[in-house]
C-alpha cells in the first residue's frame, strides 16, 4: 500500500533498510549536492547520524522550508509525524543513517 496525503504520493524514509528488528529500523540516506530526497512521512520517533555532513534544506507538507545543516558525525533526535522532503544544497555528498524507533 503507497501512502497518499492531499493527492501526493509519499516516497520511503530512505534508500534503503540496512538493519531492521521489532525495536528499531535503520535506514541508508545518501543525497549529492543538488540532489532531492522525496517527500515521505514519519511515522516513528527517529534519530539521524550524519555520517558526512552537508548542508541541507528542509521543506514540509505545507512549503515550510527549515535550514538543517548538519555536521559530520553530528546526531539529532526527532518526534513522530513529520511530513517532509530534503533536499542538500550544499556542495558535498550527505551520508547519513536514520534510526526509527519503533
């Protein structure tokens, strides 16, 4: 089942699942410069870990857009229930794992 919001089809968290069990999901991101992660949705409590950093760009479901750079080796903490894309605007390649808590 894809998941749909006012019309929008929703695209994964990342690009690829690298570690899954019943607690948590750990998700591959990686976005060169210019380059577009889709809009897609959390639906669990989430840590990222940049594992190289970039500077990006964050753009919610309603246009919001929020600075996020962030810094290699640098790690957040975020709730559930954000629908949002990212985008790097920077000029070096963004790796990073994403940990869902489940």
């Amino acid at each position: 089942m894809t998941d749909v919001i006012d019309g929008t089809e929703l695209g994964p968290v990342g690009q690829e699942i690298v570690y899954e069990n019943d607690r948590v999901r750990v998700w591959h991101i990686r976005l060169e410069p210019g380059e577009r992660q889709p809009l897609h949705r959390h639906d669990h409590p989430y840590l990222v870990i940049a594992v190289q950093g970039a500077k990006n760009v964050v753009q919610t479901i309603d246009g919001t857009t929020i600075d996020a750079d962030e810094p290699t080796g640098g790690v957040v903490y975020r709730d559930p229930g954000a629908v949002h894309m990212l985008t790097n605007v920077g000029d070096t390649t963004y790796l990073a794992r994403l940990v869902e808590l489940k």
